[in-house]
C-alpha cells in the first residue's frame, strides 16, 4: 500500500470513528427540529401522492373548502381566553380568509392543527364552510406546532403559555434543558411554572380569565405564601384569601397587578412591639424597658450605675441563660 493511500485509509478510519461516536450519543430534537421533521415527512408524503394519483403540484397543493360542521378543536390548543376577535371577523367579512387554516384526517373528521381564531370568526359570521390546508403530523408534532404558532402573540396569557408547557411535557417528556425546547430563558421558563404551585382551585379560576395575573406575579405570591406558613400562619387561610381575591378580580374582569401584595394585606404583619416602660427607683429615673418580636430592650441611665454594679448586672444577666 502506498504512503498516500495508507494516509487515506487512516483518515477514512478517523472519520468513521467520529461518525459513530456521534451515532452512539443521539441527542433529542426540541420543537424547531421537530416541525423541521415534520415539514419535511409531511412534503414527502404529499410528493409521493402526486406521483400516485396524477394531479399536479398546484392543484395538491391548493387549500380546499371543508364542512366546518366536522372540524373539531385542537386538544394542545394553548389559548383559553378568544376575546377579542372582532378585527379578525371584520378582515374576513371584508377580504375573505387570506390564510387557510390547517387540519388533520381523524377518521371521518378533521382536528384543527392550527386556525383556531379563524374558525371561531367563520362562525360568527355565519359560514358554514373554510378553506384548509389537511397535514399528516403526530400528536407530539400537532402539540409543538400549536405552541410555537401561540408563543410569540403578545395576547397569550403567561398563565396560558405555562398549562401548554405543562402539558406537552406531561404527555410528550421532555428534553433536560426545557427552557431552551420551549424558547424561553431559564428565568422566564421557572417563572412561569410558578402558576404548578398555586392552589388548584385558583389555577381553576384562572381557567375562565389567563391574564387576570402574569408569571411574575404567581412567583412572588407563591414565595409569600412559603414565607408565611413558615412563620406560623395557616396555609388554609392563606390559600382561602386567595381564592377570594381572585374571586372578586375575576368578578370585574380587571387584571392584578400585585397578587402577593393584596394577599399580605389581608395578612397584615402583627404589631410585635409594646410601648415601653419607664424604669424608677422612687422618683429616680433608671432607664427605660421595651419588648418587640425579637429583642428586650433595656436602656439604662449611665450616671445612676457605676461600673461595678453595670458588671454586677451583666453577670446576672447571664446567669438567667446558664440556669
């Protein structure tokens, strides 16, 4: 074997075992590479039947009018809250659906993938059928592209954005840096499951108005309540003025800006302190006396004691310790 073919050959070794180092350590996808497999399997799939059946690509790939009579929701839809969707009836009235929604085959049915607002305006308006785009995603890949088409709207609650987290990771796993899957900081994505630590019935409340509070502020409250119980007071109280806090918010729609701080009024901090007394040796004053939370205070008049009576009192305060 010649000098440079041997070279060659070791190379060739070389990177094969680079090759198969890099085989023997897979690595999970998060969702941008998810959709990016789901896209390309989904293109194949429709290439393979174009070459079956005939048609051409246009005519494939064409959105197509469906019955929205047999088109149901998206169970990993993140959106709760569908407020607010006058502007997007109006456009349609106006200028018809500029963007197809997009479903997928369930047996006789279709399950909406993305397009739920549109849906919803089609209704409203009174029409009975809507353009759609069918794909050929899993579940896992159906839950990610509703995440990432909801994520980046400015009107989807922090509460919302924390249930569909929870719930793709639940149903789906998850990989070990989930805050970089979901495309949030480490910050923002703990932040938000601050909300998995709040009283199930609050997060019940927050079921029918997502943006009565933000993340930041379930972090705070969720912090006071620890605090709170670990001074001593009843996480029941605590959790039952909560409940009704966010009782009386919902009842008027207007969002909190403070939880924690509306919770810790109703648990106001208790005045720990007494008023001081006047210590008197007959008309003499000696000091004065005062109790808080954490200290006795004892202040004396310096020129009533001299120096071995002040040691004699140290001493005696220390005895009181050692007894």
């Amino acid at each position: 074997m010649s000098a440079q073919s041997e070279t060659t050959s070791k190379a060739n070794r070389k990177t094969g075992k680079a090759a198969d180092d890099k085989v023997a350590k897979p690595s999970r996808p998060g969702l941008s590479a998810l959709l990016a497999g789901s896209l390309t399997q989904t293109f194949a799939n429709h290439k393979q039947i174009i070459e079956d059946t005939g048609v051409s690509d246009t005519e494939y790939w064409s959105a197509r009018p469906i019955d929205i009579s047999i088109v149901d929701p998206n169970p990993y839809q993140p959106r709760k809250d569908f407020e607010g969707i006058d502007e997007l009836v109006r456009l349609i009235d106006e200028q018809g659906l500029l963007v197809p929604i997009e479903v997928r085959a369930k047996g006789n049915r279709y399950e909406l993938v993305s397009g739920e607002r549109r849906v919803r305006a089609h209704k409203i308006l009174g029409k009975t059928r809507i353009l759609a785009h069918v794909v050929n995603i899993t579940d896992q890949e159906s839950s990610a592209r509703a995440l990432v088409e909801n994520f980046g709207r400015k009107d989807l609650s922090d509460y919302e954005k924390s249930r569909a987290i929870i719930r793709h990771k639940k149903e789906f796993g998850s990989v070990s840096s989930t805050h970089q899957e979901f495309g949030l900081t480490q910050t923002t994505y703990y932040r938000m499951m601050a909300f998995e630590s709040l009283p199930v019935a609050v997060n019940t409340l927050l079921d029918k108005k997502p943006a009565l509070i933000t993340a930041a502020s379930a972090e705070k409250t969720v912090k006071f309540i620890k605090e709170k119980v670990e001074s001593g007071t009843s996480q029941e109280a605590l959790e039952k003025a909560l409940i009704s806090i966010i009782q009386a918010a919902l009842s008027t729609g207007t969002p909190i800006k403070n939880l924690a701080r509306s919770l810790e009024k109703k648990f106001p901090q208790a005045t720990q302190t007494t008023a001081g007394i006047e210590l008197k040796s007959g008309e003499v004053k000696l000091g004065h006396a005062k109790k808080s939370k954490n200290f006795y205070e004892l202040k004396l008049v310096r020129s009533q004691f001299s120096d071995e009576q002040l040691e004699k009192l140290e001493e005696f305060l220390k005895s009181l310790k050692s007894a």
